[in-house]
C-alpha cells in the first residue's frame, strides 16, 4: 500500500488563502507545473531556493508513492522587459547588446542553469518544455481565444480583453484585486496603445523590422506573449485541468492571473486544484538587486569569491540553510546565518555515520512510532521544512543516547529509525554527506595510486601486455592515465 494513503497532506492554495486537504485528480497521480527562468541572464540565488523549494516538494511526493510529472519550462522567448507588453523581449535585448543570436544567449543561460541545480544536487523535472519549442500550440490557443470573444487582433498584435472577460469570470482572484480598482490605477490609453482597456494583455506580438525573434502567424509575423507559453505547455503535457501549479511569489500577479484568463477563456473552466507560490530571499535585510550592488550569485557561495562572505560552503550546507525556514517565508541570507547553518549541517551529517555504528538491543527505550508521526506531521503541514529538520535533529539526540549506552532499541525499531533518518535526510530534504563523499574520493584515489604502482611494475618487468590492460580498462571508466618525466598522473 502507498504511503499517501495514509498520510493527510495539506497544501497552502494561494487560491483561497487556506490549507486545504490535497486530494489527485487522477488516484495515485500528480501534475504539477512549476514556471521556470528566462534564460538571460546567470540564475540568481531567489531563482535557486524557489525551485528548491517545489524540488523538496516532488522529492516528499514521490516518497509518499504518488507517481508525478513534474513539467518545469524554459522561457526562452516571449518575456518583455520590465514585465509589461511593450518594449523589448530580454532575451532578443540581451542578443542585441552582446553581439549574439539570441539562441546563443538562451543556450548559455540555459547551461549555466542546469549546471547550477546538479551543484544543488535538484532532480531534473519530468519534462523541460521551451517557449520556442511550442509556438505552434500557442498559435492555437490564441484562435480559441479570439473565437471565444475575448481575444481580439490589433494592428499585427493579439489582446485579451480582461474586461470583457470580468463580466463572466473573476479577473484578480488569484492575486486578490478587482479590475475597477485595477483600471482606475492605470494611465489612460493615449490613443496611440493598440489595446482597447490597459489591462489588457498581449497573446501574440506584432514584431517590428529590427525584432530578431519573429515567426509566421494568421496575424502577421511576431511573437508569444510571456504568459501564453505556460498555458500551452502546462495543458499540452498535464491537461486542462492539473493538480498543482508553483512558481514564485512575483509570479502571481500578472503572470499566473493572466495563465488563469487565459485557460477560463479556452475551456471554461479553472485550470489548477493548487497554486503555491514560494517566497523572496533577501540579502542581510535587503531586497537583491545587481544595481545596488546587494547581490551573491550561488556560484559565489561555493567559491568563497563574495564580500558578503568569509568563506566558501558546499552545496549541502547552502541546501540546508534554505530548507531551515518554510517555503511561504521571506529568508534573509547573511554570512552568519549560513556560518550557523553549517555548524547545524556537519553535527546531523555526524550522527549520521555515527547511526550505521549502533547496535541492537532486546528493548527500545525511545519511541520510534512517535518520532516518525512527527516527521509525517511537518511535511504534511504544507512542506514544513523546519519542522521536519527540529524532529531530524531529535533523531540526532536518540542517535546520542543510543551510542553512550544510555538509551537502547531493538532490532526492528533500529532498522524503522535508519531507514527514516535516511529517507528524510538524503531523499526528501536532497542533502548529501559531503564528508562521505570526500572519504569516498579519498579511497578511489588510493585504488587508483595502487593499480598505478601495479602498472610501473608490470613495465619494470616488460610486462607491457598488464601494463596496457590496467591503462585501458581505467580509460574504459573514465579514468585517464598520463606518463610524464615526473610519473604517471591521474585525472576523472
């Protein structure tokens, strides 16, 4: 029997505003959608905790036996600058800056950002759909839009007319606005705007003569609009109607507001049981940003290479530093708080290797059962990593007790207590024992220095057959051996 069968998970639904019970669409499946970067630019460190945060999420979902697909895009063409409708896409801005074909600039990012959540040991997604990859679909949706009455073309462009969609439908109840308050905040449209209300939102783009990102469409050339692309891949790969749909907290107004019009207007009906959004990450009490010079980019936390630091952190270390406050909460990062953290890592990595140590005895002492509710409890409550990590660090003080020999557990009880500490620690939460895995390192390296030694005899002996037989099945794994003046040398 699968776990989530007898587990009550609650979610946070930004939708009503309450935790409400989660229940699949489809028994024992999960879709979630989670919107992902724009290729423009190095992945930030906010970048990084919100997909870390929905990372844990799919971790302890696939841990309670759901089967998930988890589609996180790549918007790799669509978003204008400045979040608004007109002016310059990002990524066409930064091509044109840099002197490049703007899928040279979306290759690059694109790289730099996977390269950088295998570092933070993430689980790739499902499925990673780009923007360019899906403008026929997008195309599609446009014309369900525009026959459904809402859309309506202008001057090459496409709109939504979230007017006309507010007498039917809720325009802002994601966000908690109202469409009057909305308009009346607005600057009059000049005359000169192809929309007929300004909030309206473009689906499809009319591109000027200097636009380099630009395909065929009914309308003329141009491009998506950044909010079309997640409708399309979301329901193309999920659905019309999903389970779950994240992303974070600045993409709830407009960009996840307009993905709602956009389904309502093409199906009738709302598109996500869930929305989850997950909360900003400061900079020693200030809001990120390049221009002020508040900034640290996670390669930066790994080397050290920071003003903001005194030294360089592994990945596991800034990992759990994140997981330490709830997903929903602002968290300010700051040389001293993941210096603590560090020291909070190293003692649970400790008593880690110190569990495989314990041994046995004829009567448990502790109460395993309650401790694992415990557990259950926190990541039922909405993900509560915190939690999760204060009940992990009461496994920490049993490990203790049980290894001074004032505590004992019985064999069953001890094999329950490993594999949940394992679970928790390594599976959910995704941290890795650095430690281990340097001792590790350090062992394949001295196997490595013998098979050499064996090698160097085996020439000394004109044994040259040996010699190239260790030489080649090193190769063959990914272990290149090179003979200079000084020796042979080794390189992974």
């Amino acid at each position: 029997m699968p776990l989530y069968q007898n587990q009550t998970l609650k979610i946070y639904n930004s939708l009503s505003g309450e935790k409400e019970t989660f229940k699949a669409i489809h028994e024992g499946n999960i879709g979630m959608y989670v919107c992902g970067p724009t290729v423009y630019s190095n992945v930030h460190l906010g970048n990084v905790r919100t997909f870390m945060s929905f990372d844990v999420i799919f971790r302890y979902l696939l841990h309670l036996g759901y089967k998930v697909r988890y589609v996180r895009n790549i918007t790799d063409v669509g978003h204008i600058v400045d979040d608004v409708d007109e002016g310059e896409d990002k990524i066409a801005k930064k091509a044109r800056v840099e002197q490049l074909e703007p899928m040279e600039v979306v290759q690059q990012y694109t790289v730099d950002f996977h390269d950088i959540l295998r570092e933070f040991n993430f689980l790739p997604p499902s499925i990673e759909p780009t923007a360019t990859g899906h403008i026929i679909e997008q195309i599609e949706i446009v014309k369900k839009i525009i026959e459904s009455g809402i859309g309506y073309e202008s001057n090459g462009s496409v709109y939504f007319d979230v007017v006309k969609f507010n007498q039917t439908n809720h325009y802002g109840k994601l966000s908690g606005r109202n469409i009057e308050d909305m308009l009346a905040n607005t600057r009059d449209l000049d005359g000169q705007s192809d929309k007929r209300n300004s909030q309206d939102f473009a689906l499809w783009k009319r591109a000027e003569p200097q636009h380099i990102m630009r395909w065929p469409s009914p309308w003329g050339d141009g491009f998506p609009g950044w909010h079309l692309e997640c409708t399309a891949m979301s329901t193309k790969y999920l659905g019309n109607q999903f389970d779950i749909h994240g992303g974070g907290m600045d993409l709830k107004f407009p960009h996840h507001e307009c993905e709602i019009a956009q389904n309502e207007a093409c199906t009738g009906h709302a598109p996500v049981n869930y929305w989850m959004h997950a909360n900003m990450l400061t900079l020693n009490g200030k809001k990120m940003a390049k221009s002020t010079g508040n900034n640290i980019l996670p390669r930066e936390i790994l080397t050290g290479e920071s003003p903001f630091l005194s030294k360089a952190f592994s990945p596991s270390v800034a990992r759990f530093f994140m997981l330490q406050a709830h997903y929903r909460s602002i968290l300010d990062f700051s040389d001293e708080a993941i210096v603590a953290a560090e020291k909070g890592y190293n003692r649970l990595m400790e008593a880690m290797v110190v569990l495989t140590e314990i041994k046995p005895g004829n009567s448990s002492s502790i109460d395993i059962n309650s401790w694992k509710n415990a557990c259950y409890d926190a990541m039922n409550d909405d993900f509560n990593t915190p939690i999760l990590i204060a009940q992990l660090f009461e496994g920490v003080r049993f490990i203790n007790v049980l290894n001074d020999g004032t505590a004992s557990i019985t064999t069953g009880d001890l094999e329950l207590f490993s594999k949940l500490m394992n679970a928790f620690v390594f599976d959910v939460l995704g941290l890795v024992n650095e430690k281990e895995t340097g001792s590790n390192t350090k062992k394949l390296e001295g196997v490595i220095e013998m098979l050499i030694d064996m090698r160097n005899d085996a020439r000394t002996n004109k044994n040259f057959a040996l010699s190239d037989q260790i030489r080649d099945q090193l190769a063959a794994i990914g272990i290149q051996l090179k003979d200079g003046k000084d020796g042979t040398s080794f390189s992974l």
